[in-house]
C-alpha cells in the first residue's frame, strides 16, 4: 500500500508521451474487476478508442505519478465538436437544443482509470478536478456501465454532482451506458 498521498499530476497533451502507461494501466484494472474477457474491453479495441480520441482537438490526458515516477492512475477528455457523434446512439430523447455543440460547450470525460493501491484515497476525483481545472466548457458529460462496480461506479459519479440524462450503446459490443452531465461552475 503507498505510504504517501504525495502524487504529481502531470497533464498531458501528445498521446505518445502517455500512450502505454494508459495501455497499461487499463489492462491492469480491468483485469482487477475481470473485464478483460469482454472483447469491448480488450487491448486492441481499447487502443483503437483510444487513437480515435486522441484524433480530436483538444484531447488531454492528467497523469497521477508517484514522487518516484510509478503511475498511480489517469484520465482523459476531449471537448465535444459541432459534428460530434457523442449523441447519436442516444436511447433516451433530449429536449431541443440539448445536444448541439459548439466545440467549447461541453467537454467528454472518456476514461478514468485508478491502480488498486491507490483506490479509496480521491485519486480519481482529484484526477477529474485537476483535468477539469480551467477548462472553458459549461458542462461535462461521461458514460458508465450503470453495473461497473454493482452500481457503485454510477454512484461515486453521482456523489462528484453528476446526474444521469439518458442511455446510449455506442458500440455494437459495448455495454448500454447510462449518459452522465455535470455542469461546471464558474465564478
């Protein structure tokens, strides 16, 4: 178990530079939670998402790595583009209007990803917070398996202010996620 919580976060703009410590680490934890039998979650189809995302402007990674270098954990987003696809597999109707980018409207937190040592201690939500930091968007959306966890994933987001707006299945292999949005308060 890490003695400290003295963690750096380093965020991250060029993929390669964080590449396979994502790779990794997803690896590692999904194998924690025995994921990794899931072809939507295997290696190959992660990095495909990943590359995908990482295509888009203003993709960016927050890194949380001990004092010695060993990652303790990462997340990523990417702002949401006025062609975005985010909302098509929606299974859920939205008002009017809700769905329409800008590019600077809404920012996707894509992934989250904390190593077993360090659960339980806020690293996730200092992972978010510091990712979110000075962001410009109003509002931030994610997708959970409502069943990661037993439910106990959707409900830590739940905890962090995000409320739940719809379902979606993104991928034919993926599983039906419920569609989370957290505004971002600014003042």
């Amino acid at each position: 178990m890490p003695e400290s919580l003295e963690l750096e976060f380093r965020r991250n703009l060029d993929v390669e530079d964080v590449r396979q410590t994502i790779l990794d680490l997803h690896v590692e934890v999904c194998g924690d939670f025995g994921l990794l039998d899931r072809p939507f979650n295997s290696i190959e189809r992660y990095d495909e998402r990943l590359l995908t995302y990482t295509q888009r402007p203003g993709w960016e990674a927050m890194v949380a790595r001990t004092p010695d270098g060993e990652p303790a954990g990462f997340c990523f987003g990417t702002p949401l583009a006025p062609n975005t696809g985010w909302w098509s597999s929606m299974t859920t109707p939205l008002p009017d209007g809700y769905t329409t980018e800008t590019g600077t409207r809404t920012l996707a937190f894509q992934e989250i990803c904390v190593r077993k040592p360090w659960r339980g201690r806020s690293i996730a939500r200092r992972l978010h917070d510091e990712l979110l930091a000075g962001h410009p968007e109003e509002r931030v959306t994610l997708l959970v398996d409502p069943n990661a966890g037993g439910g106990k994933v959707k409900a830590l987001y739940e905890s962090w202010g995000y409320q739940e707006i719809g379902k979606q299945q993104p991928f034919e292999d993926s599983p039906q996620f419920a569609v989370m949005m957290y505004p971002l308060q600014r003042g």
